[in-house]
C-alpha cells in the first residue's frame, strides 16, 4: 500500500502529510488499530476475503469506500489498476463495492526456458483450488484473464499453456 495508497489519495488532492495523521502499519496491527479506536480507517490491497478484514468484520459493521470513480481516474496516469467489485455478503456487506485492483502476476526471468514455464504455468491453472487454500487470491487465477500480462511481455511457454488451456493450438 505504500503505493497504491498515496496515488489514489493524489486522485482525489489529498495527501497523507497534509490531510491526515498517517501510520504506517501492517495488516494485522491495522486491524488491531482499529478495534481500539486508535485509528478510523486503513488501506490494504489483497484477495477478497482477507482474513484480518473478515475477523474484524465479524466483531462490528465495517464499510467498504467505494472508489469505482476514482480507479477511472486513476487508471489515465497508471493503466496498471482496474476496477473490480468486492461482492454483496463480503465482509458483511449489503451491496457490492467498487474497488481497485492490481493483477497479481508470476514473474520470471525472460531466458527461463519454455519447457519449465509452460509447466510451471499449467500447475498454476490446474492446482487454483489449492493456491486458493492459501491465499484468497488463487481463486481470481483464471486463463481467460491471466493471459493479459501488459505492459509485461507474456513469456513463451506461459503463453503456449494458456493457448492449451483455452483448446487453441500453435505457439
């Protein structure tokens, strides 16, 4: 979030020096922060649900900021960010809630040989369910949009076990 917070409070003019009495703290004690009244809000970035945002959300109503309007904007100066949706019943929420997201991406060295990325990448696709175990955002893996890599090129064998996974043939 030392990224990602700072430009999306750019977006809208405001600045964590300026506008606020910032913290800089770790999921956990954010969470812990926030059960003692010590702070009002906190930024984190990771899969949905998250397990400290879920642990809290079952001791008192959380609310979600809906920043759909600002990811747009924040998308013209940083193409990296999308809009996403944290769903209705998440966190104990009534509605669903626009949000940023960033794609989580397996990087590898552009001389890895084919013929290990191309399994490497098809363990990813076909083991999602056991990534999921492990972290929420296992289950956001999927071939359809795990292809788009941009503005990092996707590698050879990556690409060939994708092209497999959607049933498509050639290189």
């Amino acid at each position: 979030m030392l990224v990602i917070a700072p430009r999306l409070l750019a977006t809208v003019g405001l600045t964590a020096e300026r506008d606020m009495s910032a913290v800089m703290l770790g999921l956990g004690d954010s969470v812990a922060a926030l059960e003692r009244d010590e702070i009002d809000a906190f930024f984190w970035s990771g899969g949905v649900p998250t397990a400290g945002v879920d642990r809290i959300a079952a001791t008192r109503p959380v609310r979600l900021l809906d920043l759909g309007e600002e990811t747009v904007r924040l998308r013209t100066r940083y193409p990296v960010y999308d809009v996403t949706t944290v769903p209705a019943g998440t966190y104990g929420l009534a509605d669903p809630v626009s949000t940023a997201s960033v794609r989580n991406v397996l990087l590898v060295t552009a001389d890895m040989a084919p013929a290990l990325a191309e399994p490497l990448t098809r363990a990813m696709l076909d083991r999602r369910a056991i990534l999921a175990q492990a972290d929420p955002a296992g289950r956001s893996i999927d071939a359809r949009s795990a292809i788009g890599t941009q503005p990092v090129a996707l590698h050879a064998g990556a690409r060939a076990a994708f092209r497999a996974a959607k049933g498509l043939a050639g290189p």
